[in-house]
C-alpha cells in the first residue's frame, strides 16, 4: 500500500506517556493496522498518518530521551545540547540530560538546566556521572561505563544522543552493549529480537577532534598519534550508532574522507539558538548603550571575538595581524568576550606589547577611557546578544569547529563576520555575501580582511544585511528541535528492526 506520512509531532503532557491513537476507517485494512502496530512498537514520532480510505489521529506521544554531554560549560555544543533539552521538554518529551564534573574558568549551564519548567512544570532532570572526565583514563573511564549502564537501567530511554567526542565514543559503545544484551535476553525469554527495550543511539558532531599538524616535529608528531587514536575510535563508535547528526555539511564531509560511518548514517541539522534574543535588543542592550558601558567611544572601531579563551581559537592570530595597525590607529579596538585557561598568557603577551589591558570583570571602567584591549571575563549566554552588538565586526580565527555558532549569532545582531575558512564556517560566513573567509593561519589576508572592514561601514552593513536573513531561519531553535524529532524516529525505527 501506498503510505504517505504528513504532520509533525504534537506535544502531549510529557508524563512518560505512551501512544493512543484513534483509528477511523472508512474501509477494513488489514495491511494498515499491521503498519500502524509497526510503528507503536517503533516509538513513532509522527503526529498524522494518512491513506488511502484510512485516517489514524494522534493523541499523545511522548519519548524517554537521554542526553550525554562530557562537560556543561559555556559553550557552543552545551548550548545546542540545552536548546535541544528544553525544546523537546516543551514538545511533551521526557528529556534527560547526563555529563562528566564541570569545573574551570569556562562557566557552567547547570544553573539554567536546573532552572528550567515547562509551562506545566515539568523539568530536565539532570544526572552528573561522577567518572566521566574530557581525558583518557582507563581506571575512571571504567567507572563511568558502569555509572552510565546503570543511569540506562534506571530511566529506559527511548533514545540516548550523545554529544561531543569524549561522551560520543564512550556513550555510544555502552548503550550499544545494552541493546545487544537486552536483545539476547529476549531471544532467550522467546520475545523476538529488537524489541521495544532496543535504544535509539544518536551522536551529534558539533566539532571535530582532530587537531590541526602545526608547531614543531614533535609537536607534530604527538598531534598525528593523538588524532591516529580519535580517529580509530569514531570510526569504531561509527559502528554502533543508528544516526550520526552534523552541525555542518563540511562535518558529514570530513568524517567520511577519513573512513567514518557510511554516508546514510549522516544527517545535517545546523546548530540552533534563541534567534529572537539576536534579533532584537532587550532594553538597554542596544549598540549605543554597551558600547558606552564597554568604554567605546562613537569613534571607535571595535573588533569582536566571543570565544573561550584557548590556543586553537586564535585570539594570538588576531594580534599577530592586526597588533602593528592598533598601535598606529588608537581607535581600532579588540573586544574578548569570555574566559579561559589562555586568558593570563594573552593579557601577559598583550601588554608586553603595549597594548592598554581592560579587564571588565576585574576592573571598573568609565566611558570613553575603556583599553585598546577590553577582556569582559565569563559572560552568560543571555549576554553574548549584547556584547555582540557593540562590535563593529566579528573576528572568528578559529583553527578547528564545527559549524561556530557565534558566527551566525553575530549576523543576526547585524554584525559582519570573519573568519578562517575551517569546517563548517563557510555555511554562514559566505565569501563576499555574508562575511569574509580567510585561509587558516594566514595572518596577512586575516589583516587585510580586517582592515577592509574597518574602513568600509557600508560593506559590513551589506553583509550582515544579508547574513541576518540567511540565519533567521537556518538557524532557529525551533528548527533545529523540529528536525531532530525526524532523526528519532529514523533511530528507533533502525533499533527496533522497523522497516
């Protein structure tokens, strides 16, 4: 029979409610109420199904979803993790969210998960795994498996999506296992294989782990050892996924060139945020207000980045560029925003130059008499919108991302962006349409990309003008939410043995 599904999701009360479908038949259908018991058993996530002479009406379904993040600080992947959380919370889910110790100077999301209620006050609950940490060790990693098994025995989720490379690789492998012993134990108990206890196992690619060969020998050396071993276990954990989601077409591209999964695993859903919080400034977040609040003066060309305060996010590229030009043009200003364990060694670095240090959350400042180097210390994501808008363009020399989501942000403020052409980048900084792309590592172009910028106020205008139109959509967090409702039922579907 000739099935054609339509409709999306409807959220139901969330209290781990299962499917009640009303079947009105004008016609007897076998084939099709053995089609709709299919898709009972598959955990369907489809709101309406429509055949011919056969309409089946959805009341409530709801899904048990886990997800698994190594750390919730602030960043780019815990944010589209948090967004995706509370969307589904909203659509009537029950979403769980699991992560490693959160700890350093990169803040932490914990406090907006734990503040969150739906409209019918409902929550994420939330799970720390106390052996879960960012590095390699054997003994802890151990650890955190059984704490995992465990935390999967105790909520039964429909679906697990695991995100970032550590709990990607590790979450993957241990759900798989559980599938496959649950799977042995139906067999044995006579129930067929596949059963409806089979997780779907989802990962999300918001960067990759493979570092860039620079440096000297030996730093290369250990560089392509280390990478040697992420890519072995991608490829591994690969093998025990049903869907692999990119941020970025440029992720789905990079991961296949190195024998990663096979192409129908893949999907793209680009990053989603809060766009109305970047579109329009909340009181007192407009440009005039932070950039009097930052010190800027009406004079001022400030250069912007937002990014955690790390080696391989290039805020020493932006000096090695444009260092020589702010000595000679006082008015040609940085702006950091956010922290990071690279934090001392810039500011170190920035006034053995003679650059003129601000550092917002140290010191007070009073406007007009802000640094040539202003540091706003950890910002909280509300935030990011409004610092954003006091900047005249967005510096993103970033030597490693998935799809930065900052870059986007920053073109629905209606700031122009450059940045290196690395990975996902160049699907919102368009060459000459949206932003301005620049080799990775080459300081020269970043230079005249940034000075190019700076004396033309109608070239950045015209390319955020058309950047901001470009994000509204592709990047909204309701679109994001509703696309991953499609890949969980593609997971299911393919955990559970569903055609």
């Amino acid at each position: 029979m000739d099935v054609a599904w339509v409709g999306a999701l409807q959220a139901g009360r969330g209290d781990v409610a299962r499917q009640n479908w009303a079947a009105r038949s004008s016609v007897g259908d076998s084939t099709g109420e053995l089609r709709l018991q299919a898709l009972l058993a598959a955990g369907g996530c489809v709101a309406t199904r429509a055949t011919s002479g056969m309409r089946y009406a959805l009341d409530t379904v709801s899904l048990k979803i886990l997800h698994l993040s190594t750390r919730l600080i602030l960043g780019g992947s815990q944010e589209n993790t948090i967004l995706s959380c509370e969307g589904q919370a909203r659509r009537g889910h029950e979403v769980h969210l699991a992560f490693g110790p959160i700890y350093g100077p990169e803040g932490s999301l914990l406090d907006r998960v734990r503040r969150f209620r739906t409209s019918d006050g409902r929550k994420i609950e939330a799970y720390e795994l106390p052996s879960l940490v960012r590095e390699v060790n054997p003994i802890k990693d151990r650890r955190a498996a059984d704490e995992l098994r465990d935390l999967l025995d105790e909520v039964r989720p429909d679906i697990i999506h695991t995100h970032s490379s550590k709990a990607g690789i590790f979450g993957r492998v241990v759900a798989w296992n559980v599938n496959r012993t649950r799977e042995r134990s139906g067999k044995e108990t006579g129930k067929a294989a596949g059963t409806r206890e089979s997780i779907g196992i989802v990962h999300t690619i918001h960067g990759p782990p493979f570092m860039p060969m620079q440096g000297s020998l030996p730093r290369k050396v250990k560089t392509w050892v280390v990478n040697r071993g992420y890519v072995a276990a991608e490829r591994y954990a690969a093998k025990r996924c049903h869907v692999i989601v990119s941020v970025a077409d440029a992720m789905t591209d990079l991961y296949l060139s190195k024998g990663i999964g096979r192409r129908e695993q893949y999907v793209t859903v680009y990053s989603g945020m809060e766009t109305e919080r970047f579109l329009n400034a909340a009181p007192g977040e407009d440009r005039a207000s932070m950039r009097r609040a930052l010190g800027f003066t009406d004079s001022d060309v400030v250069v912007g980045t937002v990014a955690r305060l790390a080696e391989h996010k290039g805020h020493d590229d932006v000096l090695d560029a444009i260092g020589a030009d702010m000595l000679a043009r006082r008015n040609l200003k940085l702006l950091w925003v956010g922290d990071g364990w690279w934090r001392a060694k810039l500011v170190e670095r920035a006034r053995r130059e003679g650059f003129s240090v601000m550092e917002m959350d140290k010191q007070a400042t009073v406007a007009g008499s802000s640094g040539q180097i202003v540091l706003t210390g950890l910002v909280p994501s509300e935030r990011v919108p409004a610092c954003l808008r006091a900047m005249d363009m967005l510096v993103h020399p970033s030597y490693r991302e998935g799809l930065p989501r900052t870059v986007p942000q920053a073109l629905l403020c209606g700031v122009a962006p450059v940045a290196y052409d690395v990975d996902g980048t160049r699907e919102a900084c368009i060459e000459g349409k949206t932003g301005k792309l620049v080799p990775v590592g080459d300081r020269a172009a970043l230079r005249a990309a940034v000075l190019e910028l700076a004396d033309s106020p109608a070239e950045r205008e015209r390319l955020a003008k058309a950047g901001r139109e470009l994000c509204r959509v592709r990047f909204a967090a309701e679109t994001m939410v509703e696309e991953l409702e499609r890949v969980y039922e593609r997971a299911l579907r393919a955990a559970r043995g569903r055609a």
